[in-house]
C-alpha cells in the first residue's frame, strides 16, 4: 500500500506540473496576443505619420503637373530675349518672367514629391506634351520662329505669344480654384492669375505702342 501510495502521490504531481505549465503557457500566449496588439497599432501610427502633410486631392496633381511644363516654355521663351532683342522693356519683363516662374516651378515639384505623384520633364519645353497640350503651349514650330526673330520682328512674336500663354496659365488656374483642395495650390493658382493677367495687360499696351 505504501508502494502505491508512493507511485499516486507521485503521479498527481506530475499532472499537477503539467496542469502549471499548460497555464504558462496560455499566459505566454495571451501576452504574445497584446504585443503583437501593441505593434499593429505602432505600425498603424507610424504609417499615420508618414503620410504626406496637407490635404489634397487628383484636381491639385493634375494642376502641378501641368504648371510644371507650361511654366518651363515660358522661361525658355524668356530666355530667348537675351541677345535677340534690344528692347529695354521686353528684356524687363522676361527677366521679371524668369523670377517670377522658376521658384514656382520649384514649389510644384516639391508638392509633387511630398504628395508622391509623378514629376514631369521640362526638359523638352516648346513640344506639344501629347494629343491634348495645354492651353497656350507652344509647339516646336512656335519655338523655332520665336528663336530666329530678331529685334522688332522678336518683340512682337514674344509678346503675341506670350501673352498667348499667358491666358492659358490663366484658364488652368480658375479650374484649380473650382475643382483643387489644396490651400497652398490654390494660393498660388490665384497669385498666376493676378500676376500673369497684369503682364497680359502690360504686354498688350507694349504691342499697341510698337514694343
């Protein structure tokens, strides 16, 4: 009988440490669950804060990306007046074009960036950027005019055409005001359109004076 009792008394407390080390084992378990809780939630945040700041929506993108270009044959149009005109103020406001629009160029790729939308080339300036161009883009053929002129033949051209362009920076600024959400983008689609219609109004009062 001691015997037995010796081998019961031994079996109850194996059974009794396999019993604490099942409930170990669930404890390790649970507390396994809340960790792995704990880092979806971390990772959620995390993701959370990663996003870019601001609110915006397809309307600003397309409106960037389509500045971007538009602003890019302006500056080469600009460009052409060095050496190819003597006039005091056509040489004026195609510098004042140049300052105006190469930091803004410089903003919209940024918010591309931070928006992670695509950033387009303005290597290319003056082509037709595909079967739809933008309003008051310039083809190659334009450009190639525009280059070759000289003096008052080139006054008249650049401000034709710029004034041209102008109005379509003009068109494509009023649809981001309806249309965008972004507050700094609409900001500055108002500021083209204050600035570039009061440079459509100087160049049109150049052309009625003769350049």
């Amino acid at each position: 009988m001691t015997r037995k009792n010796l081998v019961g008394t031994a079996l109850a407390v194996l059974t009794s440490g396999l019993v604490l080390a099942g409930c170990g084992s669930d404890s390790d378990s649970g507390s396994g669950g809340h960790d792995m809780g704990s880092m979806t939630g971390t990772t959620s945040a995390t993701s959370n804060a990663a996003a870019p700041s601001g609110e915006h929506n397809d309307a600003d993108i397309t409106f960037a990306q389509g500045m971007i270009p538009h602003h890019a044959d302006a500056l080469t149009m600009a460009k052409f007046a060095q050496g190819q005109t003597s006039n005091a103020k056509v040489l004026d406001l195609a510098s004042r074009i140049e300052k105006a629009q190469d930091p803004e160029i410089k903003t919209m790729t940024d918010w591309l960036k931070s928006w992670g939308a695509e950033v387009p080339s303005t290597d290319m300036p003056g082509m037709d950027h595909g079967s739809t161009p933008m309003p008051g883009m310039m083809s190659q053929a334009d450009m190639d005019m525009l280059k070759q002129a000289k003096d008052a033949a080139f006054d008249k051209m650049f401000l034709e055409m710029m004034i041209e362009h102008h109005q379509g920076a003009i068109d494509m600024s009023k649809t981001e005001l309806q249309q965008g959400s972004s507050a700094d983008a609409k900001k500055l689609a108002q500021q083209i359109i204050d600035g570039q219609q009061a440079e459509i109004t100087e160049m049109q009062g150049l052309l009625q004076a003769g350049g």
